[in-house]
C-alpha cells in the first residue's frame, strides 16, 4: 500500500477504536478491532505498529496492543473515572480529567494525594469546568519534551 | 503527573527541578482542550507546532512545555 493508503487505513482504524470505545466501555484488542472494520487482522497489526511509531499510543510492553488509548487506559491505574455511566481509568491527572472531555459527558475523578495519601475527588462538569478541594494541583515531574522518553515513567 | 491536596504537597514530593506545579484549573482546560475531539472521526494526533500553540494559548508558556 501507498503512503496515503496507510492513511487512510490508518484514520479507519482510529475511528474503529473511538467508536469501540463509546460503545463498549473499554480499549479494544486488535482482534476486535479487525472484526469491526471486517478486515485482515495482519493489517490491523501493522497499522497499530505505524501508530506505535508514531507515538499515537501507548502499547503494551512486547506487544502490539494498546495500553493507553490516552486518556483510555486498558487496565486499573491510580486513577479511577466515573463518567457516561461507566467506570474508565486513566494514567495521569491529566489523562483523568481527559476522559469525561472526550466522552463529551460529565464526570468525577477520584484518585488519591501522593505526597499525604489522602483522597483527591474531583468533579468535572460537561463543559469541563473542574471543582475538587481548594488548592487542588498536577505535579508534571517531566519536561514536555521528554514525555515520550520514557514514556511509561511518564 | 500526579494529583496532589495542595502546592505545598506538591513541592514536598517533588524530586528534582523538572517539575511544574499547575492548577486545577489550568490542567482542567489542557485536558479537555487535549481530548475533547479524541473520540470523533477526523481525530489525528496534535503535531508538536499545535500542542505547543494550544500550550501556549493556555498559560504553558514557560520553557518546561517546550517541545522543539
């Protein structure tokens, strides 16, 4: 396939994944993916890996699938959200509070404080205005340019 | 990029001098300017000149955003 055929292709697969997303509540595996679009699973694979590359998510280690479809990560993290009648989890505070923003829907992030242990809830409305306790802050402990350094540090 | 109950918290956790410490309010528009279209078709991933444009449109204009 040309260049703009991968594309292509490549744009397909993402809507697939944002729309296996909405409608079943989690990160779908390349399989699913490929028997959504009714199409090859290789070329899924070798689209997921383009994507991969080009640091359009986060794979799980050794393989080709997704762990984080930011903010949609596939596994229970520090960071739980409750949004859209669901529960999604999230790598970051900033994934976290991402999450009710791409679902389009209200929500509340509940995850706790590193440094005293104590629960931090914040609740995001649909417009995205957030409220939590007063002097609520995001610690980013890597410059923008390194994020993808280490990307799972991150 | 963690959550914490107050700046000084914050600080207090801090390991090194490549940190930022931002508001609640200031991460809660990053994000949802970040994600508000991830789901929708057309989505594509910001190129580093975008996310630096939206960091910088919202208040992340210090060098610590800087992507190039």
């Amino acid at each position: 396939m040309s260049q703009t055929d991968d594309d292509a292709f490549d744009r397909r697969v993402r809507e697939a994944i944002g729309s296996s997303i909405r409608r079943r509540g989690g990160v779908p595996k390349i399989a699913q993916v490929a028997a959504d679009m009714q199409t090859d699973g290789g070329a899924v694979q070798a689209s997921f890996d383009r994507m991969i590359a080009a640091h359009v998510f986060i794979p799980q280690r050794d393989s080709s699938e997704i762990y984080s479809y930011n903010p949609f990560c596939v596994e229970k993290t520090d960071f739980r959200v409750r949004s859209d009648g669901r529960e999604w989890w999230a790598l970051c505070g900033w994934d976290a509070l991402g999450i009710p923003a791409a679902l389009g829907a209200a929500g509340r992030v509940e995850t706790t404080c590193l440094d005293c242990g104590e629960a931090v809830v914040i609740d995001v409305d649909r417009d995205g205005t957030a409220t939590a306790s007063p002097g609520t802050v995001m610690s980013v402990g890597v410059r923008a340019l390194d994020f993808w350094k280490d990307i799972y540090f991150t | 990029m963690r959550l914490f109950r107050s700046e000084e918290h914050a600080r207090k956790s801090q390991s090194g001098d490549s940190t930022d410490v931002v508001t609640l309010e200031q991460v809660a528009k990053l994000a949802r300017a970040w994600y508000v279209k991830k789901l929708t078709p057309g989505w594509r991933r910001h190129t580093p000149e975008e996310a630096e444009a939206l960091f910088t449109q919202l208040g992340f204009d210090r060098e610590f955003w800087r992507l190039r």
